[in-house]
C-alpha cells in the first residue's frame, strides 16, 4: 500500500510586509517537508503572489470568514484535508479562532494557540524580530534544529523565484545606458498616518535624487496617485507607478533599483527583500527591533516622522549608494 502523502497548513493572512517577512519561514517549512502537499491559508491580496510561490502547493484565500457560514465551511475544508500537521506563522487572536474551531482534534498545530501540540514557549518571543522569533518556532516544531535565533541572524525572504521569471532588459537604442533610478514608498496604511514622512519631504528628496543622477519611479496603491501627482511637482519627470504595480512586478523593480526609500510599508519591504539598497523610515509607531527589512537597509527613525530631515535622508542615500 503506498504511503499517504504529507499534508502540511501553513497560515498567513496579513500584512504585505509581514507575509513577506514570513516567506523566509515558509521556506524553511518546504525544505523540511520537501515531499509534502502545503497549502497556505490566507486572505485574497496575497492569492496571486502565494500562488507563484514554489513552497506551496495550494492556496486557500478564506483565511478570514465572516459570519457563521464562512466558518462552518473554513472548518469543513481544513478538517476534510485531513493535514498532518498546521504552521501558523500568523500567530494572532484571529487564527487561533481556527484552532480552537478544530476542536477536538485538531491537527498537531505549530504556534501559540491554548492547547496546540507543538507551541512556541519562548517567554521572549514577543521582542524578537519577526525573522529571528519564527525561526524561533520553527524550532520548537523540531523542524529547524540549529534555527538561528540572535538578533540580526536569520536569513531574510528569498525572492530569487520572482526574478527568475523576471523578463531580461530590452536593448536600448542607440546603446544608451538608461539612468539608474531611485523607488519612491511615501504612501502605507491610511489608517496610519503617523507611520508617514510628509509628502513635501518625498518631493524635496526626489528633486535632490534626480539632480544627482537618479531617474524617480513612486510606488504604490491607486489611492496613492495623489502623491505621486505631488511628487511629480518638483520633479516633472518622475514615474508615476502608482496603481499600475502587482507584488511580482514591485519586487522586480526593486532588484534592478539603485535605491528605494520609503516608509515602513508592504512595498518597500519586497523591494529591500528583492536587494534593493533601502532606506526605510520609522516613526515611534513602530519599532525596526521587531519588524524591519533586512538586506543592504538603513534604518532611519524619528519620534514623529515629520521631523525626520530631508537632508538626513539625502545623506544616507549617498552613504548607501557609496557602500560595497
């Protein structure tokens, strides 16, 4: 009789920059479970990225039921699958609802659900950073014996599967060498504003970055196209990308950018993951201890961002693009 193949869960349900933070856990997963089925549960921003992942073999977007309906039928396809085993690396009030909705038996569960087989008892786990504290877990799971858990030590994403699929330069007329550009993040979450550095901070910056040899692109959502629009005010020839960018693509952009600034947003975490030199900004609504990029990226923090220089910022661009 031939062996059952290994059924795996992994749940990750939000935000951009920590769903890729995760992505360096996700793959940590599929080395250990090289054989197995894995499907990832999550929510529908993330279907097409997840989907182009090589660690998941499936993607299941209703990681986030509402209404008794969506949960009965949750509990109905996580129990019909039968998995051998759940990794959740969301580790959040919402998916231990899932858990606890899997009673009374659910699968041997990695995480910090009440009652799960496999829980992360680090009493510190809280002020580690988010790459250091899963690897953590995994860990405890007993899937990552020698997980490196000091801070600063564990491997950032890996992205290398976006850029293989990444088409080539096409060739310049000519032979002219386009400029290098810089990638522009001044928008993130409107619900928090005061992880934002000012608009007129973004544009003066811009135009500094422009005169020193760098073509501007900003990124972000469709809601963001009126900073764009400001931006494009003291630098008429910066790109406006707004709206027009999937995940796949900002990570692409981000590989080939001589620069990316930003504030602590989905976006400018793919870029730095891709290997973008990043600047990122950070208020006091936010500690970089427990959730900055990791790569080539400077840190930049101020209590309130609006009082962040734009200097200082111009100043580590050059620091940045000076270093080996």
């Amino acid at each position: 009789m031939a062996r059952r193949m290994e059924k795996i869960l992994v749940i990750k349900l939000s935000a951009l920059g920590d769903f890729v933070l995760a992505l360096a856990a996700a793959k940590r997963i599929r080395e250990a479970h090289p054989k197995a089925h894995i499907t990832l549960l999550t929510t529908p921003p993330f279907e097409a990225l997840a989907k182009s992942c090589p660690y998941f073999n499936a993607v299941d977007i209703g990681g986030r039921p509402e209404g008794f309906n969506a949960w009965v039928a949750l509990r109905k396809r996580i129990k019909a699958a039968a998995y051998d085993r759940v990794y959740d690396l969301q580790t959040s009030a919402q998916s231990g609802r899932i858990f606890q909705v899997l009673r009374p038996n659910p699968p041997a569960w990695s995480g910090i659900a009440f009652g799960c087989a496999l829980p992360h008892k680090n009493p510190l786990r809280n002020s580690m950073h988010t790459l250091e504290r899963q690897a953590d877990q995994l860990m405890y799971a007993g899937i990552w014996a020698d997980a490196p858990t000091a801070p600063g030590t564990a491997p950032r994403p890996d992205l290398s599967w976006i850029l293989k699929s990444a088409p080539g330069d096409r060739p310049v007329p000519g032979g002219v060498r386009p400029r290098p550009y810089a990638m522009l993040v001044p928008g993130g979450a409107a619900h928090r504003p005061e992880k934002r550095w000012p608009v007129e901070h973004y544009a003066e910056l811009a135009r500094i970055l422009y005169s020193r040899g760098l073509d501007i692109v900003v990124i972000g959502g469709p809601q963001e196209t009126p900073l764009a629009h400001a931006i494009q005010r003291q630098t008429p020839r910066a790109r406006d990308l707004t709206g027009r960018t999937d995940f796949e693509r900002i990570a692409i952009l981000g590989a080939k950018a001589a620069l990316a600034v930003g504030n602590d947003t989905g976006p400018l975490h793919l870029a730095a993951a891709a290997g973008a030199p990043t600047i990122v900004l950070f208020s006091k609504a936010s500690d970089p201890a427990l959730s900055a990029p990791r790569g080539r990226v400077a840190i930049l923090q101020a209590e309130k961002l609006a009082a962040l220089p734009v200097a200082q910022v111009a100043q580590s661009a050059a620091s940045l693009a000076a270093a080996p």
